[in-house]
C-alpha cells in the first residue's frame, strides 16, 4: 500500500496565513499540518509516500527531504501548472503501481485508514471515497450510498437547494492504480468533478465508506483556530506532541518564565521561550518556538508562530501572529486578527476583530487598524441569497463594502469590460449604486448608467449594447436593499460566479487599474424611451387600438408608475389609475417588485406567479411561437400535459437560476392575445385548465438542513419517484411535493401540487411533519 498526499494548493481562503508558506507546512501544534498526515499514514502501515506538489515547493522538499527523517520513503512530483487533483496524481503514476491511499496535506483527521482499506478490499472497489457527516455541506462534496455502501450519486459544492444528504466527501481516497488509465497525462483532471462521474456512469464499482472518525477541512482561519481546539480539548486521536505534557499544557525544552506568571490549560508552549513578569497565558493558546513575550501582557485562545516578539502590556485575544513578527508595547489585538508574517506594530496600536494584515507591513504608532492593510478580511460566509445580495444599509452594506464589491465584481470580467447600472428611485440605493460604482471603475471597466431604471430596463440594455454584466439596486419592502447582478445575457449570475466575486470580496483578492486607465461615466438616462419602443415593436398595435381597451393600472414604485401608463398608451390601449376596482376596465395591471413581477385581474381576482406562467404557456402554444418553454421546477405540472398536446416540450429550470420573463412582455403579449381573438380576459381565464397548488414553509436550522434532505431521500416508499433537479421532489401518482432549503433563511421551502387542493394539502402537510419529526431527532 502506498500513499499520496496531495500538497500543491495555494490557500487563497487562509491568506494572509500562506501568502509565503504553503498550505501543508502552516503550524499545527507546532508542527507543519503534513507532518502530522505523515505521522498518520505510517501508523496505518503506509510508509512509501509521495506528495504531488505546485505552490512554494521548495519549502516543503528542504523540510521534509528524502523522508527518512520522519520514517517514511518520500518522494516529489511538481506540477508546472496546475492539473486539478486527479491530474497531479497522474504525475506519479508510475510510483502508484498498488492499490494507493490519496490524502490531502491540509486536512486534520484521525480516520481509520486500515478500516476504510479492509473496506475497500473487501467490496472489490476499483475507489472508495472516505466520507464523513457534515451538519452544512455547501463547501464539499455531496455523496449517497446505498445500503451496501455502493456510491449512487454525488454533487461537488451544491447550493441549499441542491443539498440531498449530509454526507461529504472528505478527499481521502482508496485507488487501484488503473483509474488513472482513464485520462491522459498532461489533462486538467480532478477526481470529484471528473473522475468519480466517469465511474459512476461506466457503473465501475465506486464505494463510499462513512468514517465517524474526526475530520477538519483547514481551509480557513476559523478552521484553522478550531482545529487547535478540538486537539487541545482531546476530540482528536493521535500524538501531536513530542515533549511534557502536565495538567493540560505542553510544554517544549528551554522555557524561561518570569515573576507570576499564569499559565492556563489547556495550552502550548513551544521551544526555546522566554516570558516575562507577570504574563497571562490564557486557554487554547500555542506559542511558537522562540518567541519572547514581555512583561504585564496577556495572551488567550490565540495562535502565535514561531520567532515572534511580544513587547510589555499587550493585550491578544482570539488573533494569529506569524513568523518573525514584532508587536511592541500597549498593543491591543482583537478576536480573529490575523498578522502577516515579518510584520512590524509599533506601540499602542490597536488592531480590531477581523482585520488581515499582509507580510512584511508596518503599522504606525497609535494607529486604529480597522479596515484591512492591503488584503482583506472576511464577510458573511454567504453573501448571496435567491436573487442577489441583500441587507440593511450602513449596516450590512456600506459604502466602502460596495465598493469592495464593486471591485470585486471587476476583477471576474475581461480587461475593458463594459458594464451597466441602474437603481430604484431611493437615496439609499443611490448612495450605494456611486460606492459600487467606484470600485468597478477602479478596475478599469466602463460603465454605462440608466440612472433610475426598472429592472427589465437594465436586462434589455445589457443585450442591447452587448455588455458584460449588469447591476440593478433596489430598496425591498422590509427595508433592505437588493443588489442584483446579470450576465451578459441579461439573465442572473450562476452559483459558480457568485462563489467568485464572493472569494474576491472576502479576500480583497482584484487588481486595481492604473491611473490613464480610469474611465468615465456615462450617462444614459432615457434608454426606457428606447426599452419601451422595444418591447412596442413586438405587438400588433392597430387591432390593439381597434378593441379600445380601457386598462387600470396599479404600481408601488415612483418608477413603475411612471413607466407602465406610458407602456399602455403606446401599446394602444387607454391606462386609467385604479384601485383595484374593475367595473370600468377591462383589465387591471398591478406591477410589483420594481417591474420584476406583474398581476392582472379583473373584479378584484388577480392572477399570481403560478398563473402568469399558465397563461403565458397557453398563449404560446396556441401562437405556435415556440418548440420548447423553459418554467421554473415549481411550476404546475399541468403545463406539461398541455404542451404535449401541442407537440411542444417543456424544459424544467431551477427555481434559483430561472430568469422570469418580461413582465412588459407579458402584459403586451395578453393584451394583444385577447385583442386579436376577440375574447375578455375572463374568457382567457376561463381557458385555463385547473390546478390544485399550495405553498409553505418549516423551520430547519442551517445544521440540519443536509440531515433532514439526506434522512428524507433514504427513506423508501415503492410509491413515490424522487427528483433532484433541485431540492427534492417526491412524486405520488396523484400529484407532487417539492422541498428546498431556503438561501437566506433557517427554513424549508415546500410547494405541494395535487388533483384536488386537498390533496395538495394534505402531501405538503406531511411533508411538513416528516421534517420536523427528522429536525428534532
């Protein structure tokens, strides 16, 4: 048996941490994180090992060398460019001639490796994946076994609404050598986005072994910081020590303390220190070998690396100081404060909760660091939810995040972009639309501004003029602001675009543009004028105005109320203000949500989301326009037996990446639909074919999300099909029930479909008790 450890990754979520040092050779208790898989592999029997390597090399061969001092046969393989995971392997296949364990070098485990191997052999598994229980999974792998243990189905980094179990993919892997015959040297390979479906799919025998073992993904300074405590709180297996332990602290060779110092366990004391007078030494604390703290200073639940120097009344509370860095006297550091390695603090500087500051800095005297010295700090760990990124202004957004995020958004696009920008008629959104101007702009791009535009404004615009992106802003009706990015489609963002421009914020990780690169603005306040115009062209205006229509209008926003009468005028029709009240009209048009969403009615019965994409549906089915409509997966499944009767198919999307349609569109194409066939729009109605739908939502706190889902897909019923498209949905034969956790809430959406509405009720009704009961357990 031999092993790999897979040491090549740069860790772009730990810096400033591994700005110079790679991600394996960070200190965990003192110790490079490799040593400690090193320590593992060779308890387990596995002592031929090579490591595939591609950041900062050289650090690791000097540390390690041949192996032999750390009881193993090592060896190197180097990549030039990155090859993802299975490609990297692939590099060493000529040492990988037996069956091999795969690990990663920044992980901190104490799985059973002789276990998972017996496992493996056992099953005649040509890979087994280790995997473990994760109460949120969004950042791994997905994985579902059968009772046998037999992988049936995986998703790599899913959103809430693609969670189907709590089980994750660990990155440890047992392998037979000729998986790596089924790609070629030299190709971007990796093992859980490209392999692992392969097999699936060719129906190779692919294992999943769940391990209760502890596991700990180091891929950021929380992780980081608890992966320290749960060793010093004994919840790890294994001798992560080599000198005396007593009562709780362990102790190096070579500690100098002086008068009354207070050391509290549990705590880490490395080689060769020298403390002071009256120093406090606070629980799950590690100090570096040659580290010197001076008197009357008091360290707790803090990280400080080797060769660092800790000047008199210095306070550090819940930080990490790297290599060789100087923090003088009167120095306060807050709760995750992280120092760059050679970094220089004068006196009386004060360091506030979260801040980052890059290697080889210098912070003046006195100084209040609360922003971050040139790389940035964390944000929320999901900045977007179902439509954007929403919060409370000057609160949850600020001017100088949007910027962030302005810039952040920039640094994904290609150089000289263009982008545009609109916002609701609000000066909170207006403040935040100029702050997030400015930090796309200082990325070099272009960007066009609509001023106050609706939002299907700004998605004509981008197709229009053939741009990048989009940004629209508006204020929602519980008070936050919503930022809202397109496409160059015009459409939002997907999943993978959001994960970039939310790494980039979280790291201040974007390259600012030269001063001669600096664009202007430019201003193009009437493209309405040129969206309404548009949108008018589509529609037979003269046996619009020969129906005379008289339409009410109802609209929330300065903006809407502006737009919509305009639209209707043009459309041919006569708009009147209306209370809802439709004795003089022949339709009623509200629009909501800053011209992202449309009711029409008449005799105060108006149509929702369900029953706009019906009629939509209907109307391009008996238009013959269309072979094939895209609805969101919540849809009434009734539009699938109506298409088929037009020989028309039905494409089902996600509910979170589902771009609805115009609404301008829509009031023009129902408009037009009734006027050309001569018909009220109650007999357009009246051709509707009846649904029973209902919709509610559960409590389920973020840690149990996955559990509920995977609890809920293991439970068999030869009655019900299951779907994961997104979520999951059960289908009875008499209907269908979909539940999907909600992006942004500690909830459970469910929307249940039936033949009658009691029916629908009922399913959705016990759908709700099943996840309760599996919430609670």
């Amino acid at each position: 048996m031999k092993g790999v450890i897979m040491a090549g990754g740069e860790g772009t979520r730990l810096r400033p941490l591994t700005c110079d040092l790679p991600k394996p050779m960070m200190p965990l208790m003192n110790k490079p994180i490799m040593e400690h898989i090193i320590e593992l592999l060779k308890k387990h029997g596995i002592t031929k090992v090579c490591a595939t390597l591609q950041y900062l090399p050289d650090i690791i061969k000097e540390h390690f060398g041949d192996g032999s001092e750390f009881g193993v046969d090592l060896r190197y393989y180097i990549e030039e460019t990155p090859l993802g995971t299975a490609g990297s392997v692939k590099n060493a296949q000529g040492f990988l001639d037996e069956t091999f364990v795969v690990i990663s070098g920044d992980v901190l485990c104490d799985i059973d490796l002789t276990e998972a191997i017996g496992f493996h052999r056992e099953k005649g598994a040509i890979a087994t994946l280790v995997l473990t229980r994760q109460d949120i999974p969004l950042e791994y792998g997905v994985v579902v076994t059968n009772e046998e243990g037999r992988i049936i189905r995986f998703l790599e980094k899913p959103s809430w609404a693609e969670v189907f179990s709590d089980t994750i993919n660990t990155g440890i892997y047992i392998l037979e050598p000729e998986v790596l015959n089924y790609f070629e040297k030299g190709q971007i390979f990796d093992f859980s986005k490209n392999l692992f479906p392969l097999l699936l799919k060719q129906n190779q025998p692919l294992y999943g072994f769940i391990s209760k073992c502890y596991w700990c993904d180091i891929g950021n300074p929380e992780q980081y910081l608890q992966a320290h405590r749960d060793i010093l709180d004994k919840k790890v297996m294994g001798s992560f020590w080599d000198g005396n332990r007593e009562k709780g602290i362990w102790f190096g060779e070579n500690i100098v303390y002086g008068e009354n110092c207070k050391i509290v366990p549990p705590a880490v004391l490395g080689n060769n220190i020298r403390i002071g007078n009256n120093v406090t030494i606070e629980p799950y604390t590690v100090i570096g070998d040659n580290t010197i703290i001076e008197d009357n200073s008091s360290i707790k639940r803090s990280i400080i690396w080797k060769n660092s120097f800790i000047g008199r009344n210095t306070k550090i509370r819940g930080g990490i100081i790297c290599d060789k860095t100087v923090i003088k006297d009167n120095v306060s550091v807050f709760e995750n404060a992280i120092i760059g390695a050679e970094t220089i603090v004068e006196a009386r500087a004060t360091l506030k909760p979260g801040v980052k500051v890059w290697p080889n800095k210098t912070i003046d005297e006195a100084h209040i660091v609360s922003s971050n010295l040139i790389w940035g700090t964390k944000s929320s760990k999901y900045m977007f939810g179902e439509k954007g990124i929403s919060g409370r202004v000057n609160i949850d957004i600020t001017p100088e995040s949007a910027a962030k995020l302005g810039a952040s958004l920039g640094c994904q696009l290609t150089k000289g972009a263009k982008l545009a920008v609109s916002s609701s008629n609000s000066p909170l959104t207006e403040m935040i639309k100029m702050a997030l101007t400015s930090g796309i702009l200082s990325t070099g791009h272009q960007i066009l501004d609509l001023g106050k535009a609706l939002l299907p404004v700004l998605k004509r615009a981008v197709r229009y003029y053939k741009l990048s992106s989009g940004v629209h802003l508006r204020e929602r009706e519980d008070g936050k602001i919503l930022i809202e990015f397109l496409d160059s489609k015009g459409a939002n963002i997907d999943k993978g675009m959001q994960r970039k421009i939310q790494h980039a914020f979280n790291r201040d990780d974007f390259q600012r543009c030269v001063e001669g690169e600096i664009k202007r603005v430019i201003n193009i306040p009437d493209f309405t004028e040129n969206y309404i115009a548009q949108v008018i062209e589509k529609f037979d205006v003269d046996s619009i105005k020969s129906r005379g229509l008289t339409v009410g209008f109802s609209a929330a926003s300065s903006e809407e109320r502006k737009v919509l009468p305009k639209f209707l005028n043009k459309l041919g029709v006569t708009p009147v203000k209306s209370n809802n009240k439709t004795e003089e009209c022949d339709l009623v048009v509200i629009m909501e949500n800053y011209g992202e969403s449309v009711k029409l009615g008449f005799n105060e019965i108006f149509t929702d989301d369900n029953c706009n994409q019906l009629i939509n549906s209907i109307i391009s089915f008996n238009s013959r326009t269309c072979d094939s409509i895209t609805l969101p997966l919540h849809s009434p499944r009734i539009i699938e037996e109506i298409a088929r009767q037009h020989n028309t198919k039905v494409e089902w999307a996600k509910i979170s990446s589902y771009d609805p349609f115009d609404p301008f569109e829509y009031i023009g194409r129902v408009i037009e639909y009734i006027c050309v066939n001569k018909i009220s729009f109650k007999e357009l109605l009246n051709e509707l074919p009846e649904y029973f739908w209902t919709y509610k939502t559960v409590y389920c706190p973020w840690e149990a999300k996955g559990k509920v889902i995977r609890h809920l897909m293991e439970a068999k019923n030869p009655n019900i099909t299951i779907e994961t498209i997104e979520g999951v949905k059960f289908h009875h034969k008499e209907g269908c029930v979909l539940i999907l956790p909600d992006a942004e809430k500690p909830l459970c959406k469910i929307y249940g479909e039936g033949y009658t509405q009691e029916f629908a009720e009922n399913i959705t009704e016990e759908l709700i008790e099943r996840v309760k009961g599996i919430r609670d357990e």
